[in-house]
C-alpha cells in the first residue's frame, strides 16, 4: 500500500513538474513577445523622433525656397505683362522701367535660394555621414556669416514690423559642423520672431570671451514662463499653442551644442524679452567619434 502511495505521489509530482515547465515556458514566451514589442515600438518611436527632427531641421530653408519661388513667378508675370505691352504698341519706355523692377526682384531671390541649397546640402550632408557611421571633421566656421544666412532665410517669417539690431564683433573663425550651428541659429531666431506678437526688436550680437565665441539672441516679447526654466530643452517641450510648435527646436539646439562641447542658456532680461546665450570654444570639436 505503502509502495502504491509512493508511486502516485511520484506520478502527481511529475505531472505538477509537467505543469509548471508549461507555464513557465509560456511565461518565457510571454515576456519575449512583450520585450520584442517594446523593441519594435522603441525603434519606431525612435525612427519617428528622428523624421520629425529631419523634418524640422528642413522646414526654415525649404519655406525661404517657396517663398522666394513665390516671388519670382510674380515677377515673371510682371515681365510677361511688360513684353505684352511692348508687343503692342504700348509705352514702351514705362514697360522697360517695370521690366527693370521686375528683373530686380528676381535678383534679389538669388542670395535667398543659394543659402537655402548651401543649408540643406550642409544639413543632409552631415546626416548621411552620421547614417554611415562616418567620422565627420569640423570645418573653419564664420559665426557671423552664419548669423546673417539664417536672417535671410528667415527673412519672410520676420514681421515686417520687427527690427534686427546686428550687434556683432570681429570674432574669429571657428571649427565646427556648420550645417549644426546654422540649425541653431534658426531655432533661436524663429522662437525670438515668433515671441513677439506686436512691434518689437531682436538683438543678434557675438563676441569673444575668453577661449569661447558667444552669440546672443534678445528678443521684446513677453519673456520665459518661470516655470519652464528646466524643462524647455527637453524633446516635446514648447509653450506655442497646439499644432504651432513640435517641441523639438530648443531639444535638437541643446544636443548640437553638446556636440560642439559648447552651452546654451536661457533667462528672461533684466530690460524685458528671453535672451538666449550660445557659447562655442574657439578650439572647436573633437572629430566625431573621438573623446
């Protein structure tokens, strides 16, 4: 009797282990196909965040281009409607005068669309070296250049009731990823346009000090919520109304800055505005991928 209890203990022991190992490879398999989710959904997200960033990245200059497009086929229409006149028998002397103007709009496109192709070829040039895998060198940097290119490009999204004070020094060229820096730039200036929503001024100013080139952007609007001192360079931060604003200009500014082993600050003025402070070391970066 003794024997037959043992054996069914025995037959009730296996059948327990039986259960368990299912459970437990079913558990396993669970927890697979979770962490497996999660992985696709991280890269997902991850490839998302950063279309959304080539995608910001792209805008200012790919507005500047349609804007400028804008401009010259209005001019071109100007043009045609001179030559119509000539053709038929009109004042030729006034349709010459519209033609000049309208060649000269034309022209003044040209400076418009050559920063625009220069910003995107720097931009899409340093994501495919960074997609290879590549080491990337610093270039020699103009900061002042580089200031005034992104006025230009941001010169239709200025309202025309806004005035730039250029404030700059004789700073010295320095090493760095220009495509980056110009980014930078944009933000920062596209924030300070935006802040101000009457008349209003925006200050650019760079100079030296110490071992590190400074650029300044004031603007007179409002200033910084208080609240957002230590949450605005975070990915999807942003204070502009809904469908406004991706929350990735200041987030994207921050880690080019970082890159460049430089710093960005933001505080309200002590005369009115947010002033943002970017600071590069003259020396530049290390190539990327080195210490």
């Amino acid at each position: 009797m003794s024997d037959m209890l043992i054996l069914v203990a025995l037959v009730v022991v296996f059948l327990l282990f039986l259960v368990q190992s299912h459970r437990l490879r079913t558990r396993d398999r669970q927890i697979d196909a979770a962490f497996g989710g999660m992985a696709r959904r991280e890269k997902m997200a991850m490839l998302g965040h950063m279309l959304a960033g080539i995608a910001h990245e792209l805008h200012t200059p790919m507005g500047a281009v349609s804007c400028a497009v804008d401009t010259r086929q209005r001019a071109a229409a100007k043009l045609e409607e001179a030559l119509v006149e000539i053709e038929g028998g009109g004042d030729v002397e006034a349709a010459c005068g519209r033609i000049r103007k309208a060649l000269g709009v034309i022209q003044s496109t040209d400076p418009v669309l050559r920063e625009a192709i220069t910003r995107t070829r720097e931009l899409l040039g340093e994501l495919k070296s960074a997609g290879r895998g590549e080491r990337l060198e610093p270039v020699s940097v103009d900061v002042n250049r580089l200031l005034d290119g992104s006025l230009l490009l941001l010169g239709h999204e200025l309202k025309q009731n806004t005035t730039v004070d250029r404030q700059y020094d004789d700073v010295p060229e320095i090493p760095g990823y220009p495509g980056g820096m110009g980014q930078i730039f944009l933000n920062i200036l596209r924030n300070a346009s935006q802040a101000m929503k009457g008349p209003g001024t925006l200050t650019v100013s760079s100079t030296r000090e110490g071992d590190a080139v400074v650029v300044r952007i004031r603007d007179t609007g409002p200033g910084l919520p208080t609240e957002c001192q230590h949450q605005m360079f975070q990915a999807g931060w942003t204070n502009k109304p809904e469908g406004e604003g991706t929350g990735l200009g200041l987030f994207i500014s921050q880690r080019i800055v970082e890159r460049h082993k430089g710093r960005i600050t933001a505080r309200n003025h002590p005369d009115g505005g947010a002033e943002f402070t970017i600071s590069f070391p003259v020396t530049g970066p290390a190539p990327d991928g080195e210490a």
